[in-house]
C-alpha cells in the first residue's frame, strides 16, 4: 500500500512539474563583448515556437517569458508563434527584426489574441431556451 502511495505521489509531482509554464533562459552563443540579450513576454502564458536568426530556439513549450542571451549586436530576425488554452483556440504569431545593443537587454512585449466565447455560449443558450419553448408549445397542443 505504502508503494502504491509513493508511486501517485510521484506520479502528481511529475504531472504538475511538466505542466507549469516557465520562463525559459537560452544561450544562442557562447559569451562574446558585442553581444545582447532578447526578452519575449507573452502577456498570457502560450504554448509557443521561436526562432531567432532562422534557428529554433524553443518548440512547443509552456512559456511565461523567452530570454535569449549572447544574441550578437546588431539586427536580428525573430519569429515568434504560441498558443494559448482556450475552449476555442486563441494565440499569436509574429516576424520581427530586433536590433540589440552591446550589453543590454531588449524586451518584445507580444500581445495574445483570446477568441472570447460569450458569442458562443449566447448562441447555445439562445438554441436550449428556443428548444424548450417549441418543445412546450407542442406539448400543449396535446392536451
């Protein structure tokens, strides 16, 4: 018994640890004196892909916030795409040129697009409540 226990403590550890969103820190280079960093702040936690100068830096994962360090000064194409976890899919996608400065960080502050679903549930209430109301009138007409 006391093995099965450890084996679902264990077990809701790894799925809880494995589905938290996090800031992730990446090298694209190693450390040179003409050299940056690039901060990617999603304003919702997404599951997104980047890439930085047509090389993947991160590919599928939860992110709260995306630094790249030792990016080299100077122009730098990003591209940026993630997802978030709606009941009807919303998210972002985007292609910039950044320009870093020597020792510096600079931060993209991307705004995520949420498909809002009020229009949604409006229209499955407004079908029930139509629903209910044919359904009554020609239950009526029985009796």
């Amino acid at each position: 018994m006391k093995k099965l226990n450890s084996l679902i403590t264990l077990f809701v550890i790894i799925v809880l640890l494995t589905s938290c969103a996090k800031d992730i820190v990446i090298n694209y280079a190693s450390p040179t004196p003409n050299s940056g960093h690039i901060c990617i702040k999603p304003s919702e936690k997404v599951k997104a892909s980047c890439s930085l100068n047509d090389s993947l830096m991160v590919e599928g994962r939860k992110i709260k916030s995306i630094t790249i360090k030792n990016v080299p000064s100077g122009i730098n194409s990003i591209q940026f795409s993630g997802k978030t976890k709606n009941i009807i899919e919303g998210g972002v996608s985007f292609k910039s040129s950044v320009t870093v400065i020597n020792g510096r960080t600079n931060t993209q502050l991307v705004t995520v697009q949420t498909k809002k679903t009020g229009f949604l549930f409006t229209m499955v209430g407004t079908g029930i409540i139509s629903l209910v109301c044919i359904s009554s009138l020609y239950l009526l007409e029985f009796f």
